[in-house]
C-alpha cells in the first residue's frame, strides 16, 4: 500500500486534511495582502457598482459599499496628484488614459 494511503488510515488524518483544504481556500480568498490585490479589488466594486446602475438607474449599493467607495474616492484624491506627475515623467498621457478606462 503506497505511504499516502497508510498516512490518511490514521487517526486524525481526516482531520489534517480538512485543515489543509481550509488553508488553500485562506491562501486563495484570504486576506488581502498586497497593494495590487487590494486595488484589484475595490476596482472590482466599482466596476460591479457601475454595471448595475447602467441596468437599474435606481440601483442603490449597500451602505457598506458605499462607505467603501467615499474612502476610494479620498484616497485616490491624494494620490492622484503623484501619479499624473509621476506618469508624465515617463511620458504617459493621463488623458488617453482616462477616455480608455471602464468607467469613462
């Protein structure tokens, strides 16, 4: 008998499993981690926001979405001015940017 099917024979062994299984799902919808991640994200809210108001003009997002995307919205006010000076330095146009985006 091969040595993974006498491991999952022992007492508990079931257990290891499981508890193996839930530490794949924390890696893979845990907590977010990095910058890019938590960007993905609230890019993700807004997006569904979006869409949803394009099919229901009176589509009203939940309140905790809300609080959400007024700290986003804070938040990219400060750092906008970074970015656009930083984008020119390496010869991006913000503009086209912009006109191009999802939400445009």
């Amino acid at each position: 008998m091969a040595r993974r099917e006498t491991e999952l024979r022992e007492p508990g062994a079931l257990e290891r499993v499981r508890w193996g299984y839930e530490e794949i799902k924390e890696k893979r919808h845990g907590k977010i981690r990095t910058f890019k991640q938590l960007i993905d994200v609230l890019h993700g809210c807004t997006k569904f926001v979006a869409e949803q108001l394009k099919k229901d003009p009176n589509y009203r997002p939940p309140d905790n979405i809300l609080k959400l995307m007024f700290r986003y919205k804070q938040f990219l006010d400060k750092v906008r001015p970074i970015m656009e000076k930083r984008l020119k330095e390496h010869g991006h146009n913000l503009a086209e940017r912009e006109r191009d985006s999802d939400f445009g």
